[in-house]
C-alpha cells in the first residue's frame, strides 16, 4: 500500500524519514508490511550509532600484584559505528590509567568523569591485547565522543594515549610468527617526553585535524617511540 511504501522509504531517510513517514498517518489495523517496514525504519535509524551496553561495576583488588587496580563484576560493552561489538568481560582487570602519568598535567583533557565508560573498554582491551593497539585507541576516540566528550578534547585525549599509551602485538602478528615465536607477549611503551606532545596538542586545539594527522604528527615528534617500528594494520 502507500503507506507501507512510505514507511519503506523512512529505511533511507533515517529519523526525519520515521516522522514524516508517521505525520499524518490515522489509526489503522496493521498489516505484516507495515510491520516488516517498521522492523527496517528502526533498523536503518539506529544500527550505526555507536553505544554502551549494562552498567560499570567495579571492585577494587587486594591481591599484592593487582595493588590499585579493578575487577569487573559485570560484563560492559560498547558498540561501535561499524557494528563491532566490545565486550569487557566480568573478571577483567583494569589498570584505570588510561592518560600516560607524564601527561596528567596537561589542560584541557576531558575529566576521567567524562569517559569512564570509554576507559574501561580501553584499559580492558589494553590488557587482554588480543586487538591491534592502533584499533583499541582509535576505539576510545570513538567510544568517548559517544559519552559525551567534545571531538577536539577526545582527539586530544586520544593523542596522549597513542603518545604514551601501550602498544603491544598481537599473538597471531608476522613479527610472533618470524621472530618471537617463544615469547609470551611483546609490549612497550613509547617514551614520549611533555615536551614532544604538548605542541601536538596545541595544534589539535587549533586546527582539529584528522586521526590519521594526528598520529602522522605524533610520529614525527616522538624520537624513542620503541622498540618495534612498522606499519600495522586495523
């Protein structure tokens, strides 16, 4: 009918579509089409938005070696844009540093308050490594802008911990498979100086640049970034 075709039209018009498909639309039985047409229009208006999913619930750990550090008593995920699930599973342990020490100084960084949620599935994903460590940063930009967090401060965010966060590869990596295959995990950190950073800040304030600048400039500045130096992929 036309009015099942209009609701069929709204899949591709997200939200504005849903309510021009519904204004002045009079009560009616409701047929499988429109039922069906419904089930898309929902689908087309929320499958790419980015989200979080149950609550953070913490404990902290009395265990010497995990001093001042948490345990999920919950599983927490977020969803991101493409539809990748990130599941923080109930156990997992967080370090809750997700900003490198030598830069808490820094101004203008969002308040831990503001990204909790986005830094328990990165300081999750940081310690279970089983994603690239490019992906699991890129992830907090992505999960901070969804709690909230103005873009120019999550990328600002964002640049501190590329700069001094973890990095690590994964267990099925070429650089496991030719050179480290009896190795139990290969992380580092860069040694990413205030000095080198601050300005890279500055210049993400002014001009909001791209991810891929960002860590381009990041790069760059960074003269002792570790010890394994090469192109990794997403």
């Amino acid at each position: 009918s036309e009015d099942d075709f209009d609701l069929f039209l709204c899949a591709h018009r997200g939200s504005e579509g849903v309510q021009e498909a519904f204004s002045g639309m009079t009560a009616a039985p409701v047929t499988a089409g429109v039922t069906f047409a419904v089930w898309l229009c929902s689908a087309a208006v929320f499958a790419d938005q980015p989200g979080f999913s149950g609550k953070v619930v913490v404990e902290v750990i009395d265990e010497i070696e995990f001093v001042h550090k948490l345990r999920l008593l919950e599983d927490f995920s977020f969803t991101d844009a493409g539809g990748k699930v990130w599941l923080a599973r109930e156990g997992g342990i967080l370090d809750g540093e997700t900003v490198p020490r030598q830069f808490y100084f820094f101004e203008r960084l969002p308040y831990l308050a503001e990204y909790r949620k986005a830094a328990v599935v990165h300081d999750y994903f940081s310690r279970i490594r089983t994603e690239p460590w490019r992906l699991v940063h890129r992830t907090l930009y992505h999960a901070s802008i969804a709690e909230g967090v103005a873009e120019v401060q999550a990328k600002m965010l964002y640049a501190t911990v590329y700069a001094g966060g973890w990095r690590w590869e994964v267990s099925a990596s070429s650089c496991f498979r030719s050179c480290h295959v009896a190795a139990h995990s290969l992380t580092w950190k860069p040694a990413a100086t205030a000095a080198e950073v601050q300005p890279v800040l500055q210049w993400i304030e002014r001009d909001a640049p791209a991810l891929e600048d960002i860590d381009a400039r990041l790069d760059a500045a960074i003269r002792k970034p570790g010890p394994h130096v090469f192109a990794q992929g997403f």
